[in-house]
C-alpha cells in the first residue's frame, strides 16, 4: 500500500486543539494522544513527514483513535516547562472531558512527564518513548547550539546530527549533509523554536518523579545517543511501579520504528 493510499484508509484529519495546538487525527477506538518530538516550526508536518508519521502511527491506529499533537505556535521567551504542560493539560481537557492516554516522544516526552507530574487527573496511562527526565549533557548542547544559531540566522540543523546518530562517524557524515540542506529546513519563526528549546534546557524532575500517578511504561533503545540507559532507568525507578524496556541495537528514532513498539504500547494500554 502507497503512503497516500494509506492516510486516505485511515481518514487523517488535521485539526486545532485550543491554544492553537496543531493535530492529526486518524483512527479509532479511545483516545490516544501522541506529543510529537522537537521539530522546527510548532506545526503539523507536510509532505514526506506527514507521510512519515502517519506510517509511524498507523499500526496505534488500528486500535486507537491517534492524535498526534504540537506545541501551540508563538511561545513567549521565559516559557517554562510547568507552562506547557498547563496548557497542554487544559486544552486535553478541553477536548476530551476525561484523563486520556498519553505517549510522549522525545521532546514530547519532557511535556508528557511534566503533565503527568503536575496534572495527573489528565492522564489516564503514560508511554514515555525515547526520552527521560531530563536532557543529558549532550543533547543540552546540541539543542541550544541549534536554537541560538537558528535564531541568528547561521546555519544550524547539523548541531542536531550527535544526538540523533550514535555512530561518531556517522554523525559526521551526517552533519555535513545537514549543513547542506539547513536552509529548506530552517524555522518559520526561530524565537518560537528557541523559547521551547530552552524550556527543555531548563526541565528537570529528578525530585518530581515520584507525583506521577498514572501507571507508566518507558520504552528507550540501547544506542540512543541523546539519552542514556542509564536515564531511561533514572526515569523509570522514580515513577512508582513504572515499567521499562529497553530496545537492543535500537537509536533515537529506531525506537517508534522498532517492530515491537506498537506491540508493546497497545498491551500496555489495554
């Protein structure tokens, strides 16, 4: 089946939740609210990445109905963490009237963990994927490297390539083909990027774990090179009754790609 072939089987539907947040829907059955990684613009994806995402999600689609979910778009400089996380939790109550399953991705992890700490009558269950309870070192640097230079106008997609490729090598490689292509991929708005990006910068729960009421599942991959294992267990033992799998041989990105991803969330979910 084509990627277009497939979004039109699954009748994906774009959207607005309030405050502006940006969503595609597709799918049925209860609600599964899925808070998209970092990306540039605070918006829903096009072309290829739509394509790309909705491919990702398909197989949640078979049993949930799937909003995959945005910041909201103009995020004011000194935007904290706690910030996104209330205007995430009043726009999910907003539009479903009761706690609601949530994955967070990445960057959408930090949001999920945050909501989940400080808003725990929103969230029903909570799938932490690819992310921790706080940035690592590296991942730290690469962001606001990213943001800053994006904000200044230089070229700045090739600070990401270490944190998405675990292979020093390989991040090489990559970075020097991200320098290439960072103008067709720069942000419409780079002060909106950056305000999130340090709201990241600055996120933490190592004291905070412990509030987050809803049953957990932490899924990370063995050679993530943005988040340690030992982040994932960090998270994972702070959460009461949290339950982790590591991904053998498994990256950053692999991890919503592993064959067993959709798998493990669906039983964890039911």
């Amino acid at each position: 089946m084509s990627k277009s072939a497939l979004a039109t089987e699954l009748d994906v539907t774009a959207g607005t939740l309030r405050h502006g947040m940006p969503y595609l829907a597709m799918g049925a059955g209860r609600p599964l609210v899925f808070l998209r990684w970092f990306t540039p613009d605070h918006a829903n994806p096009r072309g290829w990445m739509r394509q790309s995402e909705i491919k990702m999600l398909a197989p949640l689609a078979r049993n949930f109905r799937v909003y995959a979910v945005s910041r909201a778009p103009g995020m004011a400089e000194g935007t904290t963490m706690a910030d996104i996380a209330t205007e995430h939790a009043d726009a999910l109550r907003a539009e479903f009237g009761a706690p609601v399953d949530v994955i967070g991705a990445s960057s959408g992890g930090s949001i999920a963990l945050q909501l989940a700490a400080d808003h725990p009558a929103d969230v029903r269950r909570l799938i932490i994927a690819s992310s921790g309870y706080r940035l690592d070192p590296l991942a730290k640097e690469s962001q606001i490297r990213y943001g800053e230079a994006a904000f200044a106008g230089r070229r700045a997609l090739h600070h990401m390539a270490s944190t998405t490729i675990s292979s020093p090598l390989l991040a090489r490689v990559a970075a020097a083909a991200m320098w290439l292509i960072d103008p067709l991929a720069r942000p419409k708005n780079p002060a909106d990027t950056l305000a999130f990006l340090r709201a990241e910068d600055a996120f933490d729960l190592s004291d905070r774990l412990d509030a987050i009421t809803a049953p957990t599942l932490v899924i990370g991959g063995e050679r993530d090179a943005g988040y340690s294992p030992e982040n994932f267990h960090h998270t994972a033992n702070g959460i009461p009754d949290a339950r982790l799998l590591i991904y053998p041989r498994t990256s950053h990105v692999g991890v919503l790609h592993h064959p067993r991803f959709a798998p493990d969330v669906t039983e964890f979910l039911r």
